[in-house]
C-alpha cells in the first residue's frame, strides 16, 4: 500500500446510474479500486441532464473506466458475464427480476464466481417493499424526514442527494466488509443496500425519542430548543451568521464577546435551563449586538472567543472559502468534451493526507473498450 491507495489491485465492475450506485462506485475507486463502469452504447444518459442533476455524473464518476455494452445483445452480455469472472465485486442497481433474466442475480454470479462479492444498491431491503421504485425524495417522504425538515405542514427533502449518496457509502461499507470476510473464508458475497433504510437510520434518534418518552420531535423549524442560543442573526452590512452557544463556557465566552456582561450576573440566567427559558428576552439584545457589527468584524469576535458560528454560505461559495482550498481539499477533475470541474474526494485522512484515486478524471464514452474487453475477447467467444 505504498501508494496510499488501499484498493488497489482490486477489480469493480460497475453497472449503475444516476447517484446511488456510482457513488458507491466512486468511493471504492478513490479508494484505489480498479472500477469499470458499463455504460450503454450512447453513453450513461445521467451523462446529459442539466440543471441540478447536471452534476450527478461528473460528481460521482471521477476516477472510473468507461466500457460500452449493449447488455440486450447476447454477445455484449456474454462479454460482461466474461468480465465478471475477472472481477472482485459487482456494483449494480437493477431490479431483481431484470437481473435474473440476465443470469446476473447475486446467486447466479456467484456460483461461477464464488469469490465475487456482490453490492446491490436498491430501493428497499428485504421485505413488503422491496419491489417499489424509490428516489431520494421518495423515502425522505416516507421515513419522516421531509416531515422533519420543513415548517410543520410542509415536509420539504433535504437540499442534497444525502440518501443516494449515504447508500452508495453503506454498500462500499458492506463490499469492505465482505473484501476483509473473504480474505478469512475465501468466499465472496452479497450486499444490499437500501435507499429506505439509509433515510430510517438517519431519523433513527426521533423514533427512539418517541419510543422512550412517548412525545413526538417537532418539525426542526418549530423545535424546542435545547441550547440558550443556536440562531440566525443579521449582521450590519446585511449578511446572516449562525451563533451557538451550548455550553456555559460558551455562554460566558459569548456575553464577553458581545459586551453583554451584564447577562451574566443576571439572577434569572444563572443555569441552562434558566437561560433557555430567557430566550425571548436575550436573543433581541444578542440580535441588535450582532446588527452592530459588520460580517468580517463578527467572524472575528467568535474566532476570537472560540464560539460556534457559521457564515450561511450558498455551495458555489465554497469555491472561494479557504479551508476548502487547502491542499486536498479539491480536486480537479478533466471531463472530456466537457469543462474541467474541481471537486472534493473522500472526507478521510490516511496518514496526514487525502485519499484519493490515481485518476479523478471523467472517462469518455467506451474510453476503455479496448483495453478491457480486448483482453476478454476469447473467453467471451467461448
């Protein structure tokens, strides 16, 4: 692992779309895997949205080879089921039954393929459900979180593709897991994840809430608060900054930075609890604090005091925040015929530094046909 890259040697062979799978795909190859999407003939069509969706392929294929197969075609299918057996593991989001009828089911590679471990990015998990299409917003409706997210009466999705992205990381976790199994057993495996249970998981902490106190977690716009500031605020020059203040060093730390000292010594601010219930009457004098100073000047007071605060950034702006541009941070990736883009890799350090595939490059259509399937040529003849 001199490279730093802990998947290499590893083959991947990659049969999916839009955000799920190939981020699932796009975390093994940082990872140093060899990953090989199979595209159709044209090309993935993810590959042409616009608009919000016209980062889901670039975003989520750095890093891969392109082969072109037309899997309708007997000969083109039985080059993947040749590739297959060269392969570790299997990434694909299919329906069970079009999978099947391909000879492609999990059960089915893996009796000419033992060691082949298979990551199914679906829907659901086993159960009533698990022939229902899913999308993002789909199981974000349905678990609660939309509900969660918006003013109550207006569940709103998240504003990312969280879920897809999330259960493209919870099937990479499974083929990880199955990769250090198989060096034990010598057998591969298959892994399912689903988009469903990602999104349960992630509302997990309201359930049980409900499930030990029996009282229902608000909408987080309407929620009670637990802490005595955890607020937007104006600044002079018109801009929004995040402040918290959670603990009492904070709280202490705070009043200190805003010249508020009075707040401390107040009888009625003395506990948490206290501070908290004072909400209504500290927060507008926090507010016409924070409305006294400009932006920049504000950021400086809390970097100052070590306190929690945020500006509230749009993501074109993290182009320019300098954390973002250390070195690691981006990434600049070539998309041909198309403009080079720059983006992050994994959120991990190994050793003090990124990991991150060889290549973050984006492959053009087929790119690789003759280097990976020219060497398939007499198996997939046989």
């Amino acid at each position: 692992m001199a490279s730093g890259r802990p998947l290499e040697g590893l083959r991947v062979v990659e049969m999916s779309h839009m955000v799920m799978g190939p981020s699932a795909g796009m975390f093994l190859a940082f990872l140093g895997a060899e990953v090989i999407k199979i595209e159709p003939p044209d090309g993935d069509k993810t590959r042409n949205l616009t608009g919000m969706g016209a980062g889901f392929f670039p975003t989520f294929n750095r890093g891969k080879k392109s082969v072109t197969l037309d899997i309708k075609d007997e000969n083109d299918l039985a080059r993947l089921h040749a590739l297959l057996k060269t392969a570790d593991v299997f990434v694909e989001n299919f329906r069970d039954e079009t999978l099947a009828k391909m000879g492609l089911a999990p059960e089915q590679l893996r009796q000419k393929n033992p060691r082949l471990i298979v990551a199914s990015c679906k829907g659901f998990l086993k159960g009533p459900y698990e022939h229902r299409a899913a999308m993002d917003e789909v199981v974000q409706m349905m678990t609660g979180m939309a509900y969660m997210t918006g003013p109550l009466g207006r569940p709103l999705r998240i504003g990312s593709s969280a879920n897809d992205i999330m259960g493209g990381l919870f099937a990479a976790f499974g083929v990880l897991a199955a990769l250090i199994a198989r060096d034990k057993t010598g057998d591969g495996a298959s892994i399912r994840s689903g988009l469903f249970e990602n999104c349960l998981l992630l509302v997990a902490q309201h359930m049980v809430q409900y499930d030990i106190e029996e009282t229902e977690s608000p909408p987080m716009p309407e929620r009670v608060f637990s802490w005595p500031v955890y607020d937007l605020f104006p600044t002079r020059d018109g801009r929004q900054i995040f402040v918290g203040a959670a603990t009492d060093g904070q709280w202490e730390k705070l009043c200190k930075g805003l010249g508020l000292e009075h707040l401390l010594d107040d009888p009625r601010l003395q506990s948490r609890p206290d501070q908290i219930a004072a909400r209504d009457w500290t927060l507008p004098q926090i507010a016409e604090k924070v409305a006294a100073h400009p932006f920049a000047e504000m950021v400086r007071i809390m970097e100052e005091n070590d306190l929690l605060f945020a500006p509230v950034a749009r993501p074109a702006e993290m182009y320019d925040d300098p954390h973002v541009n250390r070195p690691g941070g981006l990434f600049t990736s070539h998309y041909a015929d198309k403009k080079d883009f720059r983006a992050p890799a994994l959120p991990v350090e190994m050793n003090g530094r990124p990991i991150v595939s060889e290549s973050v490059d984006i492959p053009s259509i087929g790119e690789n046909n003759a280097e990976i399937l020219g060497a398939l040529k007499v198996e997939a003849a046989e």
